[in-house]
C-alpha cells in the first residue's frame, strides 16, 4: 500500500502564466487575443503501486538551475519509515545492515544496505537515530518487505517495529543553500530538519520530517523563504550527470552490493557480524561480480534510453553485455549525454567499448568507472 501526498491538491495547481505580448497590441495587423494560465505539473507513477511523485512544476530548466545554484524543494512521497523502539534497537539494525550503526549517536544519518542471507540488496536504506527510537527511511515500494524481514529475525532482541509510513512524511532540500535551511516560527515543532547524505543522489541537501497534517504548511513557508519547488526530471538529471546510482532504477534486489558501485558509502567491513555477511567479504576478498553499475562515456551526442541493451560490438548479435539504467543530457558537462549502465563483467574494464541502438542508428560508447 502506498500513500498520496498530502500536498497532491497543492501540486496540481502550479501554473505557468502566459502573457500577451505588447509589441502584437502595438502593430497594426498584428494578431492579437488572450492567454490564460496553464497548470504545467506533471506526474510520475513511482513503482506500481499507486504512488506519485511531481516530474515537473512547469519549467525543468528552472527547476535544474535551483538546484545548481540556490535550493529546490522536492515532495518525497515516494520515501517511506520504519521506527523500532525499544533498547535493543540498534543492535538489531546493526544485524541486518552493511553499516556500523552500534556507534552512531543522535541527530546522525548513515546509507546501509538491509541484505538477506544470500546477500542481496533488500534494501537501500538512510538510518536515522534519534534519543529513543532509529528510523529507516526507504523506498515506500520495499516497506512491507524490510517490516517483514526485520520481524522474521527478531529473536530474543527487546525491539518493537513500527510502519510509520502513514504518519511521517519528507520533504527534501536540495541545492548549496539547502544548508542553511531553518523552520520558521510559524512550523515551530510542526517539523523537523535532518541530515540527507550527500551520496542519496548526488548532491548536498536536507530532509524535512513532518507528519501529514502539516506538510502544506511547512512546504508554504519553505516556498516564501525562498525553496523554488522541482520535480524528478530536474532532480534526476542532477543526479545522472553526477554518476549517482539510485535504487529500483539502477539496481534492485536482485543485485549483490558489489554490484551497486556503491560500497564505500554503504558497506563497513571493520563491523561485526550482520546478515550476508560472509558473501559480500567474500566478494571484497576474492572476486569480481558478474556485472557492476559503471558509467558509459558516449562517443558521439545520440542520448539511449533508459532500457537499451548493449552489445560488445557494432553488430549488435549474440547475447547483450549490459542494459542502460539511466540517462541524461548533463548541462554541467556541455550538454554530453551522461549514462550509468548496468555491464557484464567481461566489458566492464574501463575503456572498453560497448554498442547500442539510438533509434536506427549504432552508437559506440566506453566503460569507465563511477
């Protein structure tokens, strides 16, 4: 089950205003006539469960440029919380995640991977501790799955585990001013700033905590202090051109963590013991994975899709070598397309080329790491 934004009313009324253009009412013959407001937010359907989260508010441009140079705020329905309570909780997280979670201490927030036995990636998780309680803020698609497999290894721990999807909702700030974020005298103890890690998607920001009842009011007062609203497509492509793996678009649980390209900032091997444990230092160790997130330098401007599988060579025959998972045109780069790409392990050394269909067209691109 997932949950509509609070805001969703909110977030459909954003309109761009045209207006006619004076110089046409000045010229004799000119055409003339009238323009009125047109509602320019678009929608995403974010896994398949009904949840939506804004593509847009009107202009993506505008929308990458907050988040370039001042600070966007973007609705996170799409995320959802769990909170165990009880003396043994983080003991309990520290069994089940990649992450060194005994250490941390109030108001921190660390990435971890909750992995099963086999040592896949259930989840891609931020952990939140508070005074009395830790918070994992996670994919609302993957909710009832990480409740369930918390459950299933609960023993003898003293810990309580709670879907508080329902209750908690977040807001993120994103952009080099998102730092300097503060909650107004009007949301005074109606939300609270936290830490979002740098490594969620690429760029520095915070997260907003708020319950249902008060997001409009929190979201208004951010808005007249200046946060401009964006929507995932600006958010996305800030995120590729800065080679940000994200889950459920570029690997899922399906996937090994060595896979995700995305153990410094998830996976701690100086930890004690936690579920799959012997796999993943197993695969530190002494291997390579089958296949691994890397990026893909195109060598001419043609942008694949999301979906496009690649070949290991212009022929485009045999068995594919990877998939892309996400592309972009990266203003920040010249406005090359930027592509992260799930590849096999035998073309996944950097420099090596790889093939692909853009439209008719054969395109060569080459591997390098993220």
């Amino acid at each position: 089950m997932t949950f509509p934004s609070p805001i969703q009313k909110t977030l459909e009324s954003y309109e761009l205003v045209l207006e006619t253009s004076l110089e046409s009412t000045q010229r004799s013959g000119a055409a003339t006539g009238s323009y009125n407001a047109q509602s320019m937010t678009e929608f995403l359907a974010w896994g398949e469960d009904g949840c939506f989260v804004v593509a847009t508010t009107g202009v993506v441009e505008l929308e990458y440029a907050a988040i370039q140079k001042t600070v966007g705020i973007f609705d996170a329905p799409c995320r959802g919380t769990i909170q165990l309570t009880g003396p043994d909780r983080l003991e309990c997280v520290g069994r089940l995640t990649t992450q060194n979670i005994v250490s941390m201490k109030p108001g921190d927030a660390r990435l971890a991977f909750v992995t099963s036995r086999k040592g896949t990636v259930i989840a891609d998780v931020i952990v939140r501790v508070f005074e009395d309680k830790v918070l994992l803020d996670i994919d609302i698609n993957v909710v009832r799955q990480v409740c369930d497999h918390i459950n299933a290894y609960v023993v003898m721990e003293d810990v309580e585990i709670q879907n508080c999807t329902a209750s908690t909702h977040w807001l993120w700030c994103l952009g080099p001013e998102a730092k300097d974020i503060l909650i107004g005298e009007s949301c005074a103890g109606k939300a609270t700033v936290q830490p979002l890690p740098k490594e969620v998607v690429g760029v520095d920001g915070v997260s907003i905590m708020v319950s249902p009842e008060e997001v409009e009011l929190v979201w208004n007062s951010l808005q007249q202090d200046g946060c401009n609203p964006i929507g995932w497509y600006a958010l996305n492509m800030s995120r590729v051109e800065r080679l940000t793996p994200f889950f459920m678009i570029d690997f899922d649980s399906s996937n090994l963590p060595h896979e995700t390209s995305l153990i410094q900032s998830r996976v701690r091997f100086d930890k004690g013991c936690y579920l799959g444990q012997e796999i993943v230092a197993r695969m530190e160790s002494l291997g390579q994975p089958k296949q691994k997130i890397m990026q893909v330098s195109m060598k001419t401007d043609a942008l694949p899709i999301a979906g496009a599988q690649l070949w290991q060579d212009e022929t485009t025959s045999g068995t594919p070598v990877g998939v892309v998972t996400s592309s972009s045109i990266s203003p920040m780069r010249g406005s090359v397309p930027t592509v992260i790409a799930m590849v096999s392990k035998k073309c996944n050394a950097p420099g090596t080329s790889v093939y692909t269909h853009v439209g008719s067209e054969v395109v060569e691109g080459a591997v390098q790491s993220i």
